[in-house]
C-alpha cells in the first residue's frame, strides 16, 4: 500500500454555526483572501474575512481600533487595548457567553489564514458571500431578504439591496461593477454597483435558486436551484435560459475552473466536470458518499477535492477519479470546499462551525524523498560559506602579499642609496 502523508489543517474558529459558504479572491498585491458564510441563530449570523498575511493580531473588546493601518485590508473591530509592533500586535480577551460571537476577536498563523475582521449587520442566516477581484468589496447574501455591499478595508456596509425573499446566492461581474443575486424570489437581479440600484431582471426560474456564478466574460449566468436537478444557462442579453446541463440530482456547488476551461459541478454522490465553452459533460465521477461541495485545483488542475455528509475531504485525482488523499477533522458534515487562487492550500467549511485550512502536498512522495530534495539545499548553503570562507583567506593573503612586497622595495631603494 502506497505511504500517504497526514495533512494537519488550520482550525479556524469564530463561527458557532454551520459555515454554508466559502470564497476565495484571486491574489492581489496584499496577498489574497478568504471570505465565509455562516447560518445560526438570531444574535450570531455574520460573514467573516480571513487573510494571508505574515503579521499577527490580538485584540481585546469594548473598544474601537481601525485595523487599515495594520494590514491594508481591515475592519473595525471590538478591543479594549492593543500592543501595537509592526512585527508583532499582541492582546486578547474572551467575551460572556451571551454576547455575540462575531465581537470576539481571532488569531490566525500569518502564513495560513490570519484573521481580519468580521462584517456585522445582516438579521438573518448568511447564505452566501463573494469578494470582488480586487478584495476591495465583499458582497453577502442573507435570510434577512437582503444582499449587502462591504467595503472590506473598513468593514462598514455600502449598501443594502432589498429583496422580497430569503437570499441564498451572490456574486460580482468579473469587471466589478455589477452584483447577480438569487434566492427564493425565483428572479435573478442584477444590480448596478455605481448607481445602486437594479439594473437587470432575468426570468424567473423554475425554483429557488441554490448556487449562482458567472460565465464568459459577465455574458453568461450559471445557476443551480435547490430542488431541482440540473446547472441552467441564461444569457444577459436576451434573459432567457439558453440551455440545461442535466443533473439527476440538485446542484448544491458549482464552481468555473480559474482557466475558465471547466465547470465542476457536485450533485448527490456524483462529481462532474463540464466543458465550459461547449457545455459537454467531460467527464463524471461517483463518490463514496453524498457530497456537497467540489472543487478543481486551479494551477495544474490534476485533482479535486470533495467534500460531504461523511465529514471528511477527499482528493481525487483529475484523469483517472482515483482517490489518492482523504483528510479527517471536521466533527459535523462538510458544506464546501474551495481551493486557495495558487492551489497551495484548501479550505474546508463544516457544520461543526469550523474552517479548515489544508496544505496541498505531494501525495506520492515519502518523507525520504523529501528529506532528499532538502539535501542539496543545506549542500549549497555549504558549499556557498566554504567558497566565502576561501575568499576571504585569499583576500588576506594578497593583502599580506601586497605589505610584504611594499617592505621589501623600501628596502631596496635604501640599499641603492
């Protein structure tokens, strides 16, 4: 049996409710970031932000501090005292069991996943949350018949868009300037992020909507419903469902590759993957349970990852559907997986309340080979303080070869005088 390696995530607390969405902005010139959604009861519904940083945070309640000085991405957060070092910001406190949980601040590791802030304003479950391409704006989808714009620097509401039904789907334009909204209205909006208001409404659907994401450069809408099998296809322009990619069951994750090559799609206990141009299935893979959630990674797109009721994620790979890593930890069903913009990590969202960050690792190699690959490096190093080490004699005895030879035509000078 091939040796596989046991990956140790990065538990992130903070939301003591099922985490039902996760999303992932591309890398930006800040690093990126990872933006998740919550349901839970009436005082504890938020949309939580995470970034990777190499900086630490601690703080305490009760008072306001703007984090935008910290790192260029921030909230303003509850605290009571900071202790403030660019290298190190350290503080901490625990808030009574009856306030809020989004007020309580968090730590996260630099590397994989610091914490920033949490957005608060929404009354009801948060169904859905997105980041703009730039990780300036982040957008939220609520069962409080409302979708709201963030400003994610500040953590304060730009706007709240009004809905007659409980939002379960958001997601900005690849230009920015345009947020999609579905739920359990049956109308797909479109609302115009300059002006505010909604620019666009497309036919009703044939159910609530479940998942929503777009598609060829802003021209196209994918979308799943939550009782109906199936991914349909509206173009913008006409508003009309162009065409139906036939699920048995309901689509619960639909997610277009970072190519834009391929759409995953996770229905029941089957994974799919459709051509995103030609809308042909690609091919189809059956799970060993029901799965929620899937996810391609973006860089080489050789594996995916899935995740479902038996509350562990796997990875598969791409060509073959071969599983060839499963990684255990969540203590509830897993809702989605997203992997990170450069496919180095992944995250995992649960009904224990817990994300998960794991590090992607070559699931084929053994620590010796890893200890081997790490052999010529320390060799180098080595090799290179030796050279110097070497150098350095050289230069010294030139040195003494130089003062040496200066004393000795003094003394021949004397000589012929």
């Amino acid at each position: 049996m091939d040796k596989k390696k046991v990956v140790a995530p990065l538990v992130c607390h903070g939301h003591s409710r099922p985490v039902v969405d996760l999303f992932y902005s591309p890398i930006t010139p800040d690093g990126f970031f990872l933006v998740s959604a919550s349901k839970g009861a009436i005082d504890d519904y938020d949309l939580r932000i995470d970034k990777i940083t190499s900086k630490y945070l601690w703080l305490q309640r009760d008072s306001i501090i703007d984090c935008a000085g910290v790192a260029s991405h921030g909230a303003k957060l509850s605290c009571e005292t900071v202790i403030c070092d660019w290298h190190l910001i350290v503080t901490v406190s625990l808030t009574s069991m009856c306030e809020p949980l989004y007020s309580t601040p968090m730590l996260r590791n630099g590397e994989t996943g610091d914490w920033i802030g949490t957005f608060q304003g929404h009354k009801g479950a948060v169904w859905s949350c997105c980041l703009d391409k730039h990780a300036l704006r982040a957008a939220s989808a609520s069962a409080d018949f409302s979708a709201k714009l963030w400003d994610a620097l500040s953590g304060d509401v730009l706007h709240s868009f009004e809905h007659k039904h409980i939002v379960r789907a958001c997601a900005f334009s690849e230009d920015t300037h345009l947020l999609l909204t579905g739920g359990m209205e049956k109308v797909l909006r479109i609302f115009d992020l300059n002006r505010r208001c909604t620019s666009k409404e497309i036919e009703r659907t044939p159910s609530s909507v479940r998942t929503l994401t777009w598609l060829h450069s802003d021209q196209t809408i994918l979308g799943s419903c939550t009782d109906l099998g199936g991914v349909r296809l509206w173009d913008v322009r006409t508003g009309t469902i162009v065409r139906t990619l036939e699920t048995k069951s309901s689509v619960t994750s639909a997610e277009v590759s970072q190519d834009g090559r391929y759409i995953t799609t996770a229905d029941g206990s089957t994974v799919k993957f459709w051509d995103a141009n030609h809308f042909g299935l690609v091919k189809s893979y059956d799970m060993p349970c029901v799965v929620e959630s899937a996810s391609l990674e973006p860089k080489f797109g050789n594996k995916f990852i899935a995740g479902g009721e038996d509350m562990w994620i796997r990875v598969f790979d791409f060509d073959t559907g071969k599983e060839v890593g499963c990684n255990k930890g969540h203590h509830g069903p897993v809702h989605c997986v997203r992997f990170s913009p450069g496919g180095e990590s992944y995250a995992s969202g649960s009904e224990d309340g817990t994300i998960r960050i794991w590090q992607t690792v070559p699931l084929d190699h053994t620590d010796q080979d890893n200890s081997a690959t790490n052999g010529p490096s320390q060799n180098v190093k080595d090799i290179v303080n030796e050279v110097a080490h070497h150098m350095e004699n050289v230069l010294i005895f030139e040195e003494e070869k130089i003062g040496l030879g200066e004393k000795l035509t003094g003394v021949k000078m004397k000589e012929a005088n």
